[in-house]
C-alpha cells in the first residue's frame, strides 16, 4: 500500500500543474502567430539591423584607420626630427658628408624620398642631385620656403619614378652646412607602401578602405573591385553610383567640408554598398570604408531565423555575444595597438638618450683633453715655474668641470631612484645669499656683469631646511644666469615672504632675473626634462650637462614648492620659486660663528697621527701630501685587512683617527670599521673613523653610519671641507 501511494505521488510529481500547461499553451499559440509576423516584419527589420551593424562596424574600421594614419604621421615627423637632430649631433662639414649622412638616414628609416633645404630654395636629396623643389615635388604638394619657416607640413604629390606619394616636412631653423643654412627637411613614402602598412585592406570581409583629401582626391587607395577607378572619389561615385532616396553624395561633400562623420549607402552593379567617412586628426584628409550588404545581410539573415524558430530572448543572447565577441576583439586591437604605441615611445626614449650620450661624450671629453694637454705641457716645461702654474690652474679648472659633470648625473641618478631624502637644519637665508654671492662672484667679475641680490622683503630669515639643497637649487639658477648672459648684461636674485602660510611656516618667492639670450618657446616646454639641451655645448660654447634645472626641479618638488619660468629669446628669462619653509622656533634661534679662512684651517693638527686606508697607491699619495701639507703625521694601509690588523697591533693613543676608503679588494671599509667597533680594547674601539670615498649619495653617507663610522668625506679631495671635518675630531 505504502508502494502504490509513493508511485501516485511520483506520477503526480511527473505530471505538469495545470497552470503551466496552460501557460505552454499561450506560449505555443503566442509563438506561432508570432512567428507569422516576425516573417513579415523581418525583412524590413533585416535592412535596418545590415544598416546599424554595418554603421557601427563600419565606423570602427574607419576611425582605427584615422588612428593609424595619424600615428604613422607622427612617428614620420618624429623620425624626420631626429634625421635633423642628427645633422646637428654629426656637425657635418660640407654637403657630401650630409649626402651620406640622408642616404643612410632614409635606409634606416625606410623613406622613399628624403631631401634638406636650404635657406635659397636649393633641395638636397639622397643620391646627391640638387635642385629647386619645383623641379621634384609637384604643385599640388604646396611646399614653400615660408612653409618651413613655421611649422610641419603634410601634403601629397606625384613623383615619376616613385609614382602617388604623401611628404611630410618640419622647419630646421639656425641649422648651417658649409656656410648655408638649412630651413627644412621633406621626408616622403608611396602610397601603396602606406596601404600595407596601415592594413587598409581586409579580404576576409570585402571592405576596401582608403584616405582622400577634402575635395575627394586620394591620398592613399585600394583598388575597388566595383567603383572603376578614378583619381577622385567624389567624381566616380557621382558618375557610377545610384543613392538610397534618404543618403546623397551631396550629403556626404557637405559633412566633409564641415569635419563631420557619417555614412552614406547606394547601389553600385547591383549591389547595395555602405559607405563610411571619417575625419584623421591633424589633416586635411578623410579616411572611408566601403563594405557590401552581403558582408554583414548573410549574418543577420542567420539571426533573424534563429530568432523566429526560438523567440525574442534567444535572438537578444545572440546578440548579446556577437557584440560582446565584437567588443572582445576591439578590446584586443586596442590592446595591440597600445603596446604597438608603447613600443614607438620607448623607441624614441631610446633616440633621445643616444643623442644625450653623444654629448656627453663630448662636454666629458673636453675638459678631458684640457687636462691630459696641460699635464703634457706641464711636463715638457717643468723649468718654467710660471708656465707650470698656469697649466696647473687650468687643469684643475677642467678638473672641477669634469667633476661638475659627473656629480650632476650622479645626482639627478639619485633623484630618479627615489635614493634623495630631505636634511633640515637652522640655518638663515642671509647667509645662503652671502655665500651665493661668493660662489659666483668670480664668474661675474670675468663677464662684467652685474649682480644685484635683494633679501629685504623678507621678515623671517632664520628657517629650518635641507640648506645644501635649496642653495643648490638657487645656484643652478643663479649660474644659468651668468652663463647664459653676456658680457656686462644685468641678473637679480630676490626673495619675498608672502602670506597665506601653514602655521609654524613662512612663504618665500625667489625670483632670478636675467638679460640673457633667452629659450625659445619649443624649448621651454622641456627645460626641465632630464638630459635635455636647446643647444648643446659645440654649438653655444657654453658648458652643461642640460641637468641643471631638472635637478632644481625635482628638488623643489620634493620639497612641496613649484618653479616656473618666463623667457623669450633674446629678452632674458626669469625663474621663480615659490616654496614653504619652517621657521626656527625662537629659542633655536643662535648666532653662528665666522666661517674661519681656509689659511687657519689646520693649524691644531701638529702631533696628530692618522692611519690612510686605501688600496689606490696614486690616491694614497695625494692624500698624504695633502694631509702633511697641514702638519699631520701619517701612516697608510693598501686594504681594510692590514688597517685591522695594524690597529690591533697599535696602543690606544698611538693613532687619532682612521681615514677609511669604501671599495678595497680583501676587506672593504664598511667590513673594516665593523672589525674595528667590535675590539675588546675600547681604546682601539672608539677611534674616530671618517669614510674617504668617491661614493657619495645619500644611501652612502647613511650605510658608512650604519657601519659604525663617524663622518664622510668625498672623492676627488676638497681640501678646505676636509680639514674642516678633521678639525670636529682633531681640532
């Protein structure tokens, strides 16, 4: 009995309620009159879904096509920029080294025409012929000498060897080869190359895609297996297509003068063809894509079957994943196209650092050459004391150049890594301006020029900051002013306190202000990029990295200030930064003591021992001359493992202090000061241990602390900032 309920309930269980049996029911009479009228309505809803799909497709293909040309554009413009740089770089002679300089700029750059002009209209191209650009490039390529004086140009033309070309050329002014200045240079690529670049054909689909002019002329053309050809689309359209009653190619001429988008379908042998247009960027051209209804009617006919034998839902899922296969494939074409756009940009990155290294390699090997000459020199005529100590001066002059040099690409390294952190310390902006004024006075004495420095507008003098680098950042500024300024011309330094400051904080304005030759508009929006220079150091005679005001910026970036600059060429340029700084609380506020003359410097030394640590004989040397100069005893070390050694060997007393070099082959002196903090002798152990290194970052100065020494000394020796570190231990 219990199995006889159980399988009634089973079988009621199998059974449908009778409410979604009638429900069934109306879906099934609903669906079959439905499906009647999807039959009849389908058809109009087809042309009209071939009509969406199509416009949208359609109007991707037509603006990735924009995006490719216009970034190819681009990347010809920048290509042609660096062809001109380089001219600049290679210093070229005469007009042979600039034929083999363009014929292998245009291999290497895949141009098929490539030529520089000069200042009369003369053109000179690869294969060395030269001629008036009217003899070469057609009228209609618009090309004149007052085009180069301005800006870049692009513009199409007809060559007869090189058949349908698009030229692109960019101004190249103060620019001179054998005695002519060169305004401008034209780079130029087939058009059919262009069409397999820019990918403006897909078979796949039958679309054909082209680039015309405003006035319907084309740029660049795939063949149309319809529309005979014709140099103008508007004229061959006109003569061979019938329009759909609501599209006419007036309608099309019409959006184009007006920089519109927009698409247009006619009936061309028979067959319904769309037509999309849209502007690329920049230019006066319009990219189109044309496409057959079948392309797109054999898919849609496929859904709208699916959607009368299965319903409205089962036709929006379908949809619903071809747009979103559509919009995954669009994704991954971005996608493409960003690491493509990526890949040019670290190319150019890339350019712009060959270029920084080539002068570099210059501005080092100047002072270089200075020094290794004199030294000759010095040599050759070491009876002659006077000659002697003019070449001396002068190799320490381009000794402390090359140093500069050096300290500034270190520094901006440093930057750039993150490795740069903020000292504060009392100090007053009094004296920051008096030593200022003492850093450069000799250069404004060899200029005559004058300098006129104004504090008086600020109330709050004692602060509390990183001294070193805010005089740094205003010494960068200052010493662009005296290089850049001629002969007698006039540079102001000022500071003001403003208000509106933080509690505990002051507002300062620095303002440096010169007569100079000025920066051009072009440059200033890079002058404060790293490496970069709006003339090198051959060309303006003057000296620099190009990392000066890269260094000002980032430090006043990190310190929470901005600095802006205001120039015109041949006006001057002024500089200014606004920044925040600490006050000194008042009680901190205490008179410095004079700065003694470095002729007093050292002379507590007499008695003093001090153990040289340094594998390099020839700096071991120099370092005790320097040192016996001033009355010390010295004894020295080749290695940190004979510096521990003879410590353990010596009595507490017997040495002063340990002046300790970092990179030593067996034992270096971070190993070395370790060994020495850890002796059982405290006598031994607390010995004044002052780092001698040519590693000076900040992350240096701070693992020689970490070690267990006691201060730090730079590489290559300042004499007056070394005795004064010694006199903390000694004096």
């Amino acid at each position: 009995m219990g199995d006889g309920m159980e399988g009634k309930k089973k079988g009621a269980a199998e059974r449908p309620p009778l409410i979604l049996m009638v429900s069934a029911t109306l879906v099934i009479v609903v669906v079959v009159f439905s499906t009647w009228w999807f039959v009849e309505a389908s058809q109009t809803a087809t042309v009209k879904s071939v009509h969406d799909v199509s416009e949208f497709y359609l109007k991707e293909l037509s603006e990735q096509t924009s995006r490719l040309m216009q970034t190819n554009l681009n990347e010809w413009k920048k290509e042609l920029q660096v062809v001109v740089k380089g001219i600049r770089a290679e210093d070229l002679t005469d007009f042979g080294a600039l034929q083999e300089y363009i014929s292998k700029m245009k291999e290497n750059n895949q141009f098929d025409f490539l030529a520089m002009v000069d200042e009369s209209g003369m053109t000179y191209s690869a294969d060395g012929s030269i001629f008036p650009p009217s003899q070469q490039l057609p009228s209609q390529g618009g090309f004149s000498l007052e085009q180069y004086l301005h800006e870049a140009h692009i513009s199409v033309g007809k060559d007869e060897e090189l058949g349908d070309m698009v030229f692109v050329s960019i101004p190249s002014a103060g620019l001179r080869v054998d005695g002519k200045e060169l305004i401008g240079g034209i780079a130029g690529m087939n058009t059919k190359a262009l069409v397999e670049k820019l990918f403006l054909q897909n078979d796949e689909v039958l679309t054909f895609s082209s680039v015309i002019t405003t006035e319907g002329d084309y740029v660049a053309k795939v063949p149309h297996m319809h529309l005979k050809d014709d140099s103008n689309v508007f004229s061959a359209l006109s003569s061979q297509a019938e329009f759909e009653e609501q599209f006419s190619l007036e309608r099309m001429k019409e959006d184009i003068e007006e920089g519109k988008s927009g698409m247009i379908a006619y009936d061309l042998d028979d067959l319904l063809h769309f037509t999309y247009y849209a502007p690329i960027e920049d230019t006066q051209w319009y990219s189109v894509t044309v496409m057959h209804y079948e392309t797109i009617s054999a898919d849609v006919e496929t859904v709208r079957n699916t959607i009368v034998r299965n319903s409205r839902i089962q036709m929006a899922l379908i949809l619903a994943m071809v747009g979103g296969i559509f919009y995954v494939y669009l994704m991954e074409r971005r996608k493409t196209e960003a690491m493509r756009l990526q890949k040019v940009h670290a190319e150019e990155s890339s350019k712009s650092k060959s270029v920084f290294l080539f002068n570099m390699s210059h501005d080092i090997r100047t002072p270089m050459n200075a020094i290794i000459g004199f030294a000759e020199l010095a040599l050759q005529n070491e009876n002659d004391k006077e000659r002697v100590h003019d070449y001396l001066s002068k190799i320490k002059t381009s000794s402390g150049h090359l140093l500069s040099l050096l300290n500034d690409i270190l520094y901006m390294s440093s930057i750039e890594s993150g490795k740069i952190q903020l000292e504060p310390e009392n100090c007053n902006l009094a004296d920051i301006f008096r030593e200022l004024e003492v850093t450069v006075h000799s250069q404004v004495q060899e200029k005559s020029q004058k300098l006129s420095m104004d504090i008086s507008g600020v109330e709050d003098k004692d602060i509390f900051c990183d001294k070193a680098r805010l005089s740094l950042v205003l010494l960068n500024l200052l010493s662009n002013a005296v290089k850049f300024t001629p002969k007698e011309g006039k540079i102001s330094i000022t500071a003001a306190q403003k208000e509106d400051a933080p509690e505990g904080y002051a507002s300062f304005e620095f303002r440096v202000k010169d007569t100079g030759i000025g920066m051009s508009p072009e440059f200033v929006k890079h002058v404060f990029e790293p490496f970069e220079r709006e003339r090198t150091s051959t060309v303006s005679k003057t000296r620099g990295t190009g990392l000066g005001m890269p260094i000002a910026k980032r430090i006043i970036d990190i310190m929470g200030g901005t600095i802006e600059v205001d120039t015109a060429q041949d006006k001057g340029t002024e500089y200014t930064v606004r920044v925040n700084l600490k006050l000194q609380e008042r009680e901190n506020v205490l008179e410095e003591p004079a700065q003694k003359d470095v002729e007093e410097e050292g002379q507590g030394f007499q008695g003093k021992r001090i153990l040289l640590v340094e594998d390099n004989e020839l700096n071991r040397e120099i370092a005790m001359e320097i040192l016996k100069e001033y009355g010390l005893e010295v004894e020295e070390a080749e290695d940190g493992t004979v510096a521990v050694q003879m410590m353990e060997n010596s009595q507490p007393g017997y040495y002063d202090l340990i002046l300790m070099d970092i990179q030593m082959p067996l034992m270096n002196g971070y190993e070395a000061a370790k060994a020495i903090r850890k002796m059982e002798n405290k006598g031994l152990a607390d010995i004044p241990i002052i780092a001698l290194t040519a590693n000076v970052s900040d992350e240096d100065k701070q693992e020689a602390i970490a070690s267990g020494m006691n201060g730090h000394a730079a590489k290559p020796i300042d004499v007056c900032k070394l005795l004064t570190t010694l006199e903390k231990f000694l004096g």
